[in-house]
C-alpha cells in the first residue's frame, strides 16, 4: 500500500491490462510511473476475462463500418491486429510464461442465423485489411456440425493473471511502482494532476485512469457506455476431443469457445447488469448449449461471470479524458474486447503522453459523438432513466426472513430502499440500495452474489463495498438513512 506522498511523470489508477500495458510501455520509454490500485494486480475484470485475443470485432465488422466508415473499421482492424502482436513481443521480451498461443478463431451462426451474416462479415473484413480471413464450410469441431463460417487466422489466447502478474514485474524491473490496497479516492487535474488516495498523494504531469469504468467521471463517458453481465462455465474435457481453437457464434448475446488445456471454457448468456431475474439460471442454460455441442465434457467445475462495458459504436473510448484538464486519461468501453482494447490503450495512451502521433487517436477519442449510433444512445439512456423508476415499487421480498442464508434482496423501508444480504451464518448486513454514482437502486446478482448498478456498471460485494465504478465509494450503512435523508 502507498505510504508516502509521491511525484512521478505518469500515475496510473487501476493494475488490470489497460493499467499495466500503459505503466509498462512508459517506463520502458524512461518515464518514471507509479500505479495504484484498491485490490491486487488484475483483481477486477482481467481476472474474469476468457481471455480471446482476436481481430474478430465481435459487434462485426459490417457494423462498425456503418458507424464509423470504412477507413474506421481499417483501423480497428490495424489497431486490434496490433494488440495481439504487441501481447506476443511483450511475452517474448519478458520471458513471460503465460501460456500465449497463436491459433485460428472461427466464427460460426447462431441456430437461426443466416449464411448471408458471414458472407456479408467476410467482405467487410476483406475491406478492413483483414484479406486471410476464409469463409469455410464447417469449423473443425468433431462433435458437432457448425454448418458454414469464417476463420480468422492468426489469433491468440493466454493465462490473463500470469501474464498480468508478469507484466507488474516488468513495470518494477524497469522502475515503476506499483501500490495495491491503495483506493485512490479522488482525481484532480491540472498541473500535476493528483490522485488523493486516502491519507496521501500521488501527483502527476499525467494521470492515467484505467478503473475498467472511470471512476472521475459523472456523465460524459457513461451515457455513451452501458454494462452487461455475461457468464462462463469450465468443464474438462478428453484430451484432443476438442480442437484448440477459438470460437463464437453470431447469436445476440452470442456464444464463445475456447481451450485451456484440458478445460473447455464456454461462455455467453449476456444481459444488462441489474436487470436480469433470472441470474442463477444463466450458468445452467450455458451448460446445456455447450453439452448439446460438447457431450464429452466432464462435470462443471468452474462457474463465474463478469461485466462488459458496451460503447454505442462498438469501440474502446481511449484518450483524453472529455471536458477535463489535458492531462487526465481514460480508457473504458472494453466492448467484451477487453484484452486487445486494454492493450491498444498502452499503446496508444503512452504514444499520447510521450507526445507522438498515433493514428487511432480520433476513432477511440472518448469526446467522439457518433452520430449514426443516435437511435441506439437514445435507447440506453431512456433505460437508464427508466431505472430511477425502481425507487417507486415494492422491495423483492416483504421481510428479511424471507431472505435464506448466502442470499440478498432488496426491501423497502418507509422512503427508503435497503440492499438486506444474509450471510451464511444467518447474520443480516444491511445497506442503502442508492448507487453512491448517481442514485439508481442496486439490484442483487444471485448468480455472483454482487449487488449491481443498473445504469452505469458499479457493482458492490455482498456487504456493499464497491467493486466496480464508476461509483468510487461503497453503499452508505442503512442505519445513516437519515442522514442521507436529510444531505
Ligand atoms: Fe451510475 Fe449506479 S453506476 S447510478
């Protein structure tokens, strides 16, 4: 943990891979860099990911040349190609073992999708650089018929924590600090910036915020984003029954295939966080998808789930941070691209410090307005009002008796709304339901045992600590309802 007030060029908020890869690629460029982080390296969605390191835009390439024209969507292409390359030059400069492979990705149809989906995806691609991608007529699972789809060579899949645990060595080895258990409670910009982080400060020509959400920024950036939880499960598998490969299928949400030596690791079931009743079924729906397609697969071993940030225009916003000081920097929107977007934003966030040019720097601008994703801003914001409406119904449940050990509901209390989670041993924890970011009524995740934000991706753990922004503090005590009554 920081004990210290510090000076540095470059300060980083957050040690997941978007943190890491900027503070590593600084430091290697001779700038001096400290990182914080209120958990360890890679304890927040980095640690969830399934880690697929591709240039299959799963949004499509179709549609993100609609948005963002054609010389767009070729430099997403250039952009998220150059990620998986980087990934393999750090791995091999620093002898990172992490399991990092080259292998084909394939992209298949959903039961009910048409041959069209991927002819029309193929030519985009083609258009987007992307010239070795095939359209073949099955993807070289054994165990099941994909009828036809696109194979995209050359991509990667690695050990996510290994490598970030790695990658955090490399950034001291080459001079960097990096302090966990360190909840960086505020960010001021100018000249330098500082990052309050409880009794101390870090201050900064640069400051780097890489909070998955940013945690310093009300409105701007999250009207343009909205959270989605998706789900995973982990089976093993005989050893050779299943290709090494990556794969998904073009459903919405979609399906995604990978191996982890003998563990097949699937994964899908998406929705919008906090607005799923259904959450402690996900896990089960994705285990008979996959054992329709994957009979041989042993007993359930692992099941998990984490959150995506979905941008309007399907691509990361990586850049100065919109209507701040010059010098505070955002990354955010992984788009369920986290690994490659996280690794552009080293790239191209280091480029902008250092003051180099970078050729992404306009299409992942975090104050871009796209306007041709009008129709689909308008639609998540007039959800995310429509969440304000929860503080008018009922709770889930009437009493908290009614709330079984290792569950959480919510109750309502006069005005109020209390987020009740009963722990294993019968104790009853309660907090205010009133996200701290902008008010909305938390909802429990029975699945993952979070309470999530319906409106902009915070998320809190069962006793209401915040484990996700943008909120940056946790759910206030329910004995306090008073005060915030009166505040
Ligand atoms: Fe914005 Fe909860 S994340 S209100």
């Amino acid at each position: 943990p920081l004990q210290e007030n510090l000076h540095v060029d470059v300060c980083v908020i957050g040690a997941g891979i978007a943190g890491l890869t900027t503070a590593y690629l600084l430091a290697r460029s001779g700038k001096l860099v400290a990182v914080v982080d209120d958990g360890p390296v890679a304890g927040g969605m980095t640690q969830m990911t399934t880690a697929h390191i591709t240039n299959m835009l799963d949004d499509r390439y179709f549609e993100v040349e609609k948005l963002h024209g054609r010389e767009g969507a070729r430099l997403a292409a250039d952009s998220h190609t150059a990620a998986i390359d980087r990934i393999e030059t750090i791995v091999k400069q620093e002898n990172i073992d992490c399991d990092f492979t080259r292998l084909d990705g394939y992209l298949f149809l959903a039961d009910g999708d048409k041959r069209e989906t991927l002819e029309r995806e193929l030519e985009a691609a083609h258009r987007a650089g992307l010239r070795a991608v095939q359209l073949l007529e099955r993807a070289p699972f054994r165990s099941f018929d994909t009828g036809p789809c696109l194979r995209f060579p050359n991509q990667g899949q690695f050990h996510p924590v290994k490598y970030l645990a790695s990658l955090a060595q490399a950034v001291k080895h080459e001079g960097g600090r990096i302090f966990t258990g360190s909840h960086a409670d505020r960010v001021e910009g100018g000249v330098p910036g500082v990052v309050h982080v409880g009794k101390h400060v870090v201050t900064g020509d640069a400051i780097v915020v890489a909070t998955n959400v940013p945690i310093n920024d009300r409105v701007a950036i999250h009207t343009k984003q909205a959270p989605y939880m998706t789900y995973v499960i982990g089976a093993r598998v005989p050893r050779g029954a299943v290709p090494r490969v990556l794969s998904w299928d073009t459903g919405d949400p979609y399906h995604y295939i990978r191996l982890y030596d003998d563990l097949l690791i699937v994964g899908g079931e998406d929705h919008k966080s906090g607005q799923a009743t259904d959450t402690a079924e996900r896990h089960s729906r994705l285990e008979v998808w996959a054992r329709a397609r994957f009979p041989m697969m042993g007993p359930l071993e692992f099941a998990w789930g984490g959150q995506i940030m979905e941008t309007q225009d399907y691509l990361a916003f990586i850049g100065r941070n919109p209507m701040d000081h010059e010098n505070i920097y955002v990354v955010t929107g992984d788009s369920g691209m986290g690994i490659t977007h996280g690794t552009i934003a080293g790239m191209l966030l280091s480029d902008l410090i250092l003051g180099r040019t970078s050729p992404w720097e306009a299409l992942y601008d975090p104050s871009r307005v796209t306007l041709r994703a009008a129709a689909d801003f308008a639609r998540e914001n007039s959800n995310v009002a429509l969440q304000y409406t929860d503080w008018l119904t009922a709770g889930d449940v009437k009493s908290a008796d009614e709330i079984a050990p290792g569950d959480g509901a919510i109750l309502r209390r006069g005005l109020e709304k209390i987020a009740a989670y009963r722990d294993e041993q019968g104790r009853l924890h309660e907090r205010l339901a009133g996200c701290p970011h902008l008010g909305c009524v938390v909802h429990w995740n029975r699945s993952e045992s979070t309470w999530d934000c319906p409106c902009h991706g915070s998320r809190f753990d069962p006793y209401g600590k915040v484990i996700n922004g943008p909120a940056n503090k946790d759910l206030a005590p329910a004995d306090r309802s008073h005060e915030q009554r009166a505040a």
